[in-house]
C-alpha cells in the first residue's frame, strides 16, 4: 500500500511539473495573476463537480472546522503566483528542485515536532542527508 502511495505522489509531482510548464506561458500572455486565477477557476469548478458526486453527505460542515485549517487557501495562491513568476526565469527543473527544497525542510520539521495533527517522526541522520541531497541538486543545477 505504503508503493501506491508513493507512485501516486510522484505522479503528482509530475502533474505539478506540467502546470508550472503550463503556468509560465499563460503568465507571460495574460498576466501572473490572471493566470494564476485561472488555475484555481479551473480547479474549483472541477473540485465543485467531484464534491457532488463523490463527497460523504454526512461529513462534519465546513464551517465547524478551525480556522487556521484554511491556510492552504492562502498558501496555494502564493505558491502558484511563485511558480508562474519563476518559471519563465529559471525553467521548470530549477522552480521545482527549489520548491521541493523548501517543502522537504518545512515537512521535516513538520514532522519532528507533528504539527498540524501530523504523526510525529523524528528527523535523523537519514533524513538530513535527503535533504542535503537535494540542496546539492539546487546548487549543480544553478551552476549549469
């Protein structure tokens, strides 16, 4: 199960790689935030659509939840917004080698302390050494 889900997040990863190559041109034609607004347009009418025929009627409401749950709200913009500035800059590998930097030293930190009702996973030697990793990789392709 453990392999399912990692092939279903280096699918998604991937899916990640094509909307920053999609992003970058839309932004250069209509603007990076016209663009970025499209991308969530898009997103929420398709999410609306899934929500009705897919989500549990008797699920606890929306509105019941904590506030600091909808951040990703704030946080999904900006992180589009980056992308769409970024990628005609640096290209695509560079944007997301350096978001993936970013988001493995905040998940492991993340997931040392659990927070956000995460498991709690200490970070070790093992986890260090990924990480250095992929800074190395941040730094090879700057200098490419």
């Amino acid at each position: 199960m453990q392999l399912l889900f990692i092939l279903l997040v280096v699918a998604g990863g991937m899916g990640l790689s094509v909307e920053a190559g999609l992003l970058g041109p839309l932004g250069g034609e209509v603007g990076d935030l016209w663009a970025t607004f499209s991308i969530f347009g898009v997103g929420a009418a398709l999410t609306f659509l899934l929500m009705l025929f897919f989500s549990p009627r008797n699920s606890p409401s929306f509105f019941t939840q904590p506030s600091w749950t909808l951040l990703g709200g704030i946080l999904g913009p900006v992180y589009v917004v980056i992308l769409t500035i970024a990628v005609p800059t640096i290209g695509i590998a560079m944007t997301m080698i350096g978001i993936l930097a970013g988001q493995v030293s905040k998940s492991l930190v993340i997931d040392h302390y659990g927070l956000f009702g995460s498991s709690h996973r200490k970070i070790d030697s093992k986890r260090i050494i990924a990480l250095i990793f992929i800074i190395a990789a941040l730094f090879l392709m700057a200098k490419g």
